[in-house]
C-alpha cells in the first residue's frame, strides 16, 4: 500500500495501487508525494496520541455510536 502526501496542503492518502500518472490532491491539485517510512511512522504515532488524547478528555462521551433521528 503507497502513502502520498500533498506537499502544499499536507493531506494524506493512502491508495492500494498508483497509477503510471501522478496523483493530484483532492482538495488544493497539487501533485502527491510519496511519504518515506519515517514520515509514515511519525504521522501514524501522531494520529494514534491524537485519538488516545481525544479519549482521555471526553472519557464518559459514547463513541462510534449513530444519534437516533
């Protein structure tokens, strides 16, 4: 699986398979850039003490659960 980057407006993607041609960011355009292991690794750390962060604030708040209509 490829991780590209955009360069401009730093979104992720995560594809399973690339093109011959470039990908171009959903949001800004620009061409993607492919994200190294260290990149990958730093930004998957981040997300994950993101969301264990998130938890920890909102501790009693139900998560993943849909609001009734």
């Amino acid at each position: 699986m490829s991780y590209l980057q955009c360069p401009q407006c730093h979104r992720t993607a995560w594809v399973q398979a690339v093109a011959d041609d470039d990908a171009a960011c959903r949001h800004c355009g620009a061409p993607l850039r492919a994200l190294s292991r260290g990149e990958f690794a730093a930004l998957t750390g981040a997300v994950r003490e993101r969301f264990a962060r998130d938890a920890r604030r909102d501790a009693g708040r139900k998560r993943f659960v849909r609001e009734r209509r």
